[in-house]
C-alpha cells in the first residue's frame, strides 16, 4: 500500500509498486463526490485526498477522506473556467501543507489539515492559450513552478520569490527533478523546448529547441541513465536525447508517440503511452514498436507493479499487462461517462478517477 502525494506519483513518474486485484466485471464503487469542473488529478497523503474544480468561475480546493468521499475542508477564490473549462494542476502534499496552482497563475500553501492560508502569490507571465498547468514541485526548500521562460521558483515557507526568467508564456508540463548527464537541476517544458535549470538559481544548464503547433509542451520529460525522452502532439512525436558533453543529442525520433498531454512510464527498458487515440508500447533505446492498442480516446496511465492502469478518454477503465513481447488485456469496464482525460491514480487499494465535468469515484482495485 502507498500514499500518492503529488502530480504522477511519489516519484512523479506514474509508477506505484502496488498491484491491482481486479480481473474482470465492473470494479466495485466506493464512493462518489461532485468536484466542479477541470482536468486536475489527485493526491492521496496519510487518509486525505486533495483535489480541485471549478464551479461558477470560482475554484474549489477539496480535502475529503479518501475512504469515504466525505469533505475534511474547502477553499475557494475567483477563477475563471476558461477554454476546455477548470483547474488544471494537481495539489502537491508535502510535510503538512498542500500547494496548489490554479490556471491563472495564483499559488497558494494551505494547511493541509485545516485548509488555513499558510501564503499566496500571484505568479505572473503571459498567459498560455488553455491555462496554465504545471503542477508545483517541491526542490528542497523551493516550490518549483513552470511560469515563464524557464520556470520560476518560490520559497515553500514564505512563498518568497526566490527567482524567476521572464514573463513569456509557460509550457504544460510540470517540472521533473533528475541527475542526469553529470549535473543535477530541473527539467522545465518550455513553450520552446526542453530547458534544465540549477533548482537554486534558476540558470539554465542546457536547453534543446522542441516548437510545437499553439506551443502545446505538455507531456513531462522521462529521464533515464543519461538520457531523456520528451513528446508532443500536433504531429510532432517524441525523441530520444543523450545528455552529457554540452547540448542534448537525438539518439531517435518518431512519430509513433505523441503525447498530447497524458505522460508516458518507462519500465524495464520500454515506454508505454498514449499517442493521440492509440495505446504505444516502444523500445527506449530504439524507438521501435512492439505493440499498438487502438481507440482509447485521450486516456492517461499509470503503472502499478507489471500492470499499466489505462483510463480511456470516454471513461473506460482497461488493464493490461506491462509486456513489451505481447499485447495481453486482462480487464476492461466503464466506470465513468463525459470526458476522462486525466490520469487515474491509485493509493491504498484504491483508484480515483474523475472526468472534466466534474465527477470524481474512487474504485476498489483489491479484487
């Protein structure tokens, strides 16, 4: 059993080293709970779920017991919901305290068993075309956000800006820690390209040029050995980046992955990903495909022990084995209706899913 803290995860890459029971039928419905509208996903810390929607133009943060659905506190403010409507970023739960970004750039440190204002800030720049979505990362005694050029760093007592690259309009992704290449820093996915920075300055490292239609960067980088893989949609696809020795150097590009917005998990030397509406599984060292699943819409994944848990954008719940050589389904039921472009999450036993209209459920996965 484990808590799910943050955006992807304790290791903020999609993996969970629980294991799903569940083989067949519809899983059995928990609870249910009316969140507002948006595409954030959840995190899951000592019994508390966090989360948040909008309704009427004003955000919700939510804190509910995540056994049962029921509300622990609320906190609102104005927002509006804009274009594909509500939140965006996921809370981050860390050492008593819950920091949220909202797609207007408010950042705010809540008390995470009163839901008090701990601090708030308002993070400017130019505003991205659907929000900004980056969920926050803590870095030691920073919150790491991707505002700007090359992100923006406060401090997580204070929310004292510590540093900051400018006001032009962010990328999607959230920011990735990693050491890599012999250096240590953040990876921020730029509206631009893929940019590392030292985490105490904020000076860039390296950076690698990766334009996109509408600058739509979304999906986080994956590091591995010395290496990174970034993807985006609008047919642009992914690649492969050895760092080390100056500037990144592909290693390989395609097209058969690109990630619109949902990340890929690497595990035992093969990514697993959504490329626009199909299911991809590729060699990280090659790029070539082993196996394609067709028809799930935007979904999302996660891995949990040699299971990838696949949430169709039309709300059905599919699983399969994470098996490079074969495209093996063990289950398949839909769970929810409307658009479930966000990423299940799965902590304790349990699966939270949600749609954008504002429906979250959590599901038993024991078996």
């Amino acid at each position: 059993m484990a808590d799910w803290p943050q955006w992807r995860g304790a290791l903020r890459n999609g993996v969970t080293s629980e294991t799903v029971g569940w083989r067949g039928g519809k899983p059995r419905q928990l609870w249910q709970a009316t969140i507002g509208q948006g595409f954030s996903s959840v995190a899951v810390k000592s019994g508390k779920l966090y989360t948040t929607g909008n309704v009427n133009n004003t955000d919700w943060v939510h804190c509910l017991d995540a056994a049962t659905g029921k509300i622990a506190w609320q906190y609102k403010y104005a927002c509006g919901a804009g274009d594909y409507p509500g939140t965006r970023a996921t809370p981050t739960v860390h050492n008593g305290n819950v920091y949220t970004l909202s797609r207007e750039g408010l950042a705010l440190c809540l008390n995470a068993t009163t839901g008090r204002v701990v601090w708030q800030q308002k993070l400017n720049c130019a505003q991205p075309q659907w929000g900004i979505c980056g969920s926050p990362l803590i870095a030691g005694d920073r919150v790491i956000y991707n505002i700007g050029r090359n992100g923006m760093a406060l401090e997580k007592t204070s929310g004292r800006i510590l540093w900051q690259s400018g006001g032009d309009a962010p990328g999607y992704a959230a920011p990735v820690p990693f050491s890599a290449g012999g250096q240590d820093g953040i990876a921020i996915f730029a509206a631009k390209g893929l940019v590392a920075v030292n985490a105490a300055t904020g000076k860039p490292l390296w950076q690698f040029p990766w334009e996109t239609s509408y600058d739509v960067n979304a999906a986080d980088p994956i590091f591995s050995g010395d290496k990174v893989f970034i993807s985006s949609n609008y047919g642009k696809g992914g690649a492969l980046l050895a760092l080390g020795g100056g500037q990144p150097k592909i290693v390989w590009q395609t097209r058969a992955m690109k990630n619109h917005f949902n990340t890929c998990v690497l595990h035992n030397g093969f990514l697993y990903g959504n490329d626009e509406n199909t299911l991809r599984c590729l060699e990280w060292a090659t790029g070539r495909e082993r196996w394609a699943l067709k028809g799930i819409d935007k979904g999302g994944l996660i891995l949990a022990g040699n299971q990838l848990v696949v949430m169709g954008g039309r709300g059905e719940l599919i699983l399969l084995a994470a098996d490079p050589n074969k495209l093996t389904e063990q289950a398949r039921a839909t769970v929810l209706n409307g658009t479930c472009w966000t990423h299940p999450v799965l902590a304790n036993g349990v699966l939270y899913v949600r749609n954008q209209e504002g429906t979250l459920i959590a599901l038993n996965m024991r078996g």
